[in-house]
C-alpha cells in the first residue's frame, strides 16, 4: 500500500479556538478550585504547505483571510461558600420547577431561594410572580435587585427535574447568554436543590455546568470585519464540593470542548476557505502537536489512485480543488491496546451535487460546506483524546475530502466507478456522492484490522423531516440491492441512486417502520433501489436543538453509543432494520465495503450538524465519539 506520512514542521494555523488552554490554581485548600483557560479560534493566516505531500495553495477565492481574534480567557472556580455572600455581577440560579413552589404566604420552600429572598425583602418572590417564571425548560429572568453582594440574581429553568448531562448542559448556557447580555465579567451558578447529589453527580454536573458556559460564549466572530470579545472572564460554581477529583473532570470539560469548538470552526468555515487540500493541513496540525499519541497519514490523488479508490476519486473528479484521503491513527503512551477502532467521516468541503445539481426550494447548496459535518466530528474527537490520552484503545480517525462539482472531467449520471474493493457502481445519481466516497473510507477501515466503525456524514435530508433537527439517527446504511451480473465475463456490480429516506412524523413512540414513509424502493428488471429526496421541508424542521438518526444491525454496539451519548448530552434515535426489510434492501455499501466480521454503525448528522436559528455549526457528535471511546479504554 503506497501511503505517504504527512510531516509538517510549520502549519498554516495559528492556535485553535479548541486549543484551550488550562491554567489550574488551588487558592484554598479547603473551600476554592480555580482554572483558567483561553478561548482560541480557529484561524488560517497563512497556507503553508508541504509540497510533497499537499498541493501548494495559494490565497482563497474572494481573498477571504480569516480575523485573527486574541482568545478570551474564562476561569472556573469551585467554592462551598454561602451564596447571600457571594459578589460579582450574576447569580444565577438553577432552578426546577419543584423549587419555584410557595407557601399559603407567597414565600419559597427552597432553601436558598428562601434565603435569598429573605436578604431582598421578598422582592425576588414578587418578581418571579409578576414575570410568571415557573421553573420551566427555557425560562429564564435576571433581576437587578438591590441588596446582595451580586448585582443581579438570575434565575434559570431546569424543568421539572434536572439529572441529565443535556439539562445542566442548558443551564452552562443560559449563564452564557445572561453574562452577554448583561455585559458581565464574573457569574456564579448554583443549583437550588443539590443535596440529594451524589458525589458522582456532583462531579459530572460541574462538568456538565462549564461545558454548557464555554461552548456558549464561544462566538466564531473570524469572518465578521467587526466583533466585540465576550467580557465573561470567570464563574464561580458553588455549592458542588472541591477538590483534585473536580479538577480532573474541569480538564476534562476543557479537553471535548475543544474538540467541539475544533469542529464548530471548521464546519463554519466557507467552501473558498476550507478546501480539501485546508482540511488535510488541519487534520496534520492535530496530529504534530499531539505527537505523541497521534501520527497523520496523508494520500494524494496518485496515492489514492494507487490503491484503487475508484468510488472517492470519481467524485472528486470535476473539482480543481485536488482530493486528499486523511488518516490519523491514535496509539495510547503506554501500556497493551485491547480495543481497536475507527472513526470515519464524510468529508465533502462542499457539495453542489454535481451533475444532478441542487435546485429548488430547500436545496440547502448555500449551506454545503456543512457537508463536511462528519469529518469535522472526528477531527474534533481526534484533537479531544489526544489531550486525554485514554490508555488502552487504539484509534483510527479516517476521512475522504474532497468537493462534489461541475466539469467536463466529472463524473455523470449513470458512469460505472470502481472501489478499492474491486466492486463496480452504477451512479444514477451524483448527488449520492457521499456513499460512494464512504464506500472507500470504509474499505481502508476495515483494512487497519479494527473490531469496529462508527461512521458519521449529512447524507440524508429525510432524517431531518423524520426527526426534527434535534435526534441524530443511527444508520446502518440502508443497503442498495445488488445485482450480481457474471453474463459473457461481466463484473459485479450494484447500482446505488440514494440511501433509502424515511420520512416520518416528529412524534416518535417506538421503533417501527411509521406509516408516513416515502416510497423508495422501485425494483425494476435490473433490482434498482431508487429514491426520492425530501429537501423542501428541511428549513421547516430545523430548530436550536439537534438529534441524529442512527442505524446498526449490532445490538452491542447501538447499546454502547446509546450509553455514550448519554453521558455527552448528545440525543439519538436508532432507525429501524427488520429482517423483512432485507430481501429488497441487500447489500450496497453495508454488504460490499464493510467486512462481516467487523461491527459497524452510521450516524446521520444531517440534522442536528447545523443550527440555523444561530446560523453556526454546532460541533454535534464530537463529544459522544470522545465518550465512546474513553469508555472501550477503560474495559
């Protein structure tokens, strides 16, 4: 296998936004945990690139250079203090809707709300009333009250109850979204109710707490020509102990939101910018300055046509933009490797759809860059481990990049490409192109000897109409029939048009096919699936939430993921894969690319990739992958 080890001495990056940097002081032994880190953007000031093994670049279309933006610097500190004690611009209080109960005199049960309004005189209770703030999800008031240390007292929903990494996530967040709005420069948060926390909870609930706050005042300002820097520059987390246990699991928060941070930035960053040959160059940065567990193999097209990548090279075809297959393989420091994985994601920088070109209402070409949502979650996840260094677990982060254009030398409707498995694939589509660059992905996989692949890609926009923009949907890719043609010496071969697209109803009970499906599965004389695409109703379903859609024949390995995305927050919904199903769905990339003794399972990101309310990326995925495999390290 002719393969290419990528060594880049100088990088056209100056230090990622995901590059956050702790800083860790003990100002009391007893009572106050502080850490510090900067937030760093992602940032291209300069391309230099190796000539034996990237194509040189030059200066991007439009003459787009992203702002340099000096990194805000946020520090946490941990603390068991009163809060009516406490001073600094906001309070904020996580509260769920059992805390906001009062008495027959309008008074709070709570106990610290009930102390805190008793400092205030009963104002805060009046407040609540008159604002009719309830303790719901998504509530939140902060009132400028005289009488407390702090300036202001705000108070955040939780809901009717609050245990889940995704809830306190939210309240991480909402403190964000007061400290902008207020202008403030330091904020306390603490929980109404925690005394029925664990020790164990406590801990993931900090975590939850400064994740939720660093991923929300992160703000990717570098394509704007003015920004203004977050003035948040420290939180205080009371009430939720000290200790070097809290400081491991804060460095621990640091390390997957830079990883989601990574990339947010990479996905919002625009076609002209971040091409191919862009990605390359980051996916080698990661792996130079984590080098001690991660190495970066990087293939050219003439590599890539070496080992016979028929099915990527087709799709990179039409761009002048040249394709670059991306291996980065993590090993732990030390010690025997028990479990070895691999993470593949679709890594299309753009996607105009080629010859069958994205028209029409809801076509989303404007938005295409995002396209590149799946490599950018296991290029996040890379750049997390190689900050945690999990012992025991040998990783494989493998992505195809490349663009999907127009040109005379591009592929076209109904050309037959050959993988680097030796099948052949009738296109009748070239707006398919993300399964036929998996499809190669996929192969290389399985050939570094991996028990098992979690793939992630934007392949379908019917996941979206399905689940709503907030459940990521596990998927086993739908297979494409295969015919198998040995007429007068003739290859095999398997026609794929599109992965099957189900469209379903946002209200989801159980795991059964829903009635409301489209038709896609037209078996003619040659056993062709075809289907249909549903784009116009993918602006509708998008919200600020984000749920990817999964399928897997592996009972074992959705449990894993399951369990994973529970502890990141992070919402799923496994897709359903009867055994009926089979007859007319056989084979396409799921039997031809995957070896049988191999576990597999795709994540569709489609959806949950990209928050249109925000008009940004959302970093979806990172933070399960970097879950998944923390948890094979410790088995």
């Amino acid at each position: 296998m002719a393969t290419i080890v990528a060594s880049f001495a100088a990088s056209f990056l100056a230090p990622s936004s995901s590059s956050l940097l702790f800083t860790i002081t003990q100002t009391s032994a007893a009572s106050h945990l502080r850490l510090s880190f900067p937030l760093l953007p992602l940032r291209y000031p300069t391309r230099r690139l190796m000539a034996h093994t990237l194509a040189r670049a030059t200066l991007g279309l439009g003459l787009t250079q992203p702002a340099h933006i000096q990194p805000s610097k946020i520090s946490f500190t941990a603390k068991d203090i009163d809060v009516t004690e406490w001073k600094g611009d906001i309070l904020a209080v996580g509260v769920t809707e059992k805390d906001m109960v009062k008495d027959e005199n309008s008074k709070f049960t709570n106990l610290i709300l009930k102390t805190l309004d008793s400092k205030l005189g009963g104002l805060l209770a009046e407040a609540s009333s008159e604002e009719d703030f309830s303790g719901k999800v998504g509530q939140s008031t902060v009132l400028r009250i005289p009488g407390l240390g702090s300036k202001r007292v705000g108070l955040i929903g939780l809901g009717q109850s609050a245990s889940t990494t995704a809830a306190f996530k939210g309240l991480g967040e909402a403190v964000a979204a007061a400290a902008k709005t207020a202008q403030a420069s330091n904020v306390a948060v603490v929980l109404a109710s925690s005394e029925g926390l664990s020790a164990e909870s406590k801990l993931k609930t900090a975590f939850a707490i400064a994740s939720g706050t660093v991923l929300g005042i992160h703000e990717d300002n570098r394509y704007k020509s003015e920004s203004k820097k977050p003035a948040l520059t420290s939180v205080d987390i009371i009430g939720l102990g000290t200790g070097p246990e809290l400081e491991k699991k804060l460095k621990y928060a640091e390390d997957v939101s830079s990883g989601i941070i990574f990339g947010r930035e990479l996905v919002n960053s625009p076609a002209n910018v971040l091409t191919p040959a862009a990605l390359a160059e980051e996916a080698s940065k990661i792996a130079s300055t984590y080098s001690d567990v991660l190495t970066a193999t990087i293939l050219n097209a003439e590599q890539c046509k070496e080992l016979k990548m028929g099915s990527f090279l087709g799709v990179a075809a039409a761009s002048a933009n040249p394709p670059y297959f991306i291996h980065l393989q993590y090993k732990p420091p030390s010690g025997p490797v028990n479990a070895k994985l691999a993470l593949v994601g679709k890594g299309l920088t753009f996607d105009s759809g080629g010859y069958n070109i994205k028209t029409g209402p809801g076509c989303l070409i404007e938005l295409m860059k995002f396209d590149m949502g799946g490599s950018a979650a296991v290029l996040g996840a890379a750049k997390a481990l190689g900050q945690i260094k999990p012992p025991g677990v040998e990783v494989h982060f493998i992505v195809a990049a490349c663009e999907n254009m127009i040109s005379g030398t591009g592929m076209r409707p109904g050309d037959i490409v050959t993988a680097s498995n030796g099948k052949t694939i009738e296109v009748n589509n070239t707006d398919a192109e993300g399964r036929l660059t998996l499809a190669d992905a996929l192969v290389y996989a399985c050939n570094q000897g991996v028990e098992k692949i979690v793939d992630l890609a934007t392949l379908t926009g019917a996941c979206i109409v399905a689940l709503g923009p907030s459940v990521a949907v596990y998927r086993q890719h739908i297979r494409a029939h295969r015919l198998i043609r040995n007429q007068r010496g003739r290859s095999n071969f398997c026609t794929i048009n599109m992965s099957i697209e189900i469209v379903a109803s946002n209200q989801r009970k159980d795991h059964r096919l829903p009635e409301k499906i489209i038709r896609a599965i037209e078996l003619n004389s040659c056993h062709v699936i075809r289907a249909t695409k549903q784009r116009e109703r993918l602006r509708s379903c998008r919200s600020a939430g984000g749920t990817g859609s999964v399928f897997t024949p592996s009972d074992e390995l959705a449990k894993e993921v399951f369990e994973a995305a529970e502890v990141s927050g992070e919402k799923f919904w496994r897709m359903p894969m009867e055994e009926s199903y089979w007859e007319s769905m056989k084979s396409g990339v799921a039997d031809m690319f995957v070896d049988e003794k191999v576990q597999w399972l795709h994540i569709d990101l489609a959806g949950p990739v990209w928050n249109d309310k925000k008009r940004s990326a959302t970093g979806f995925g990172v933070s399960t992958l970097v879950e998944w495999v923390v948890a094979h390290s410790c088995k």
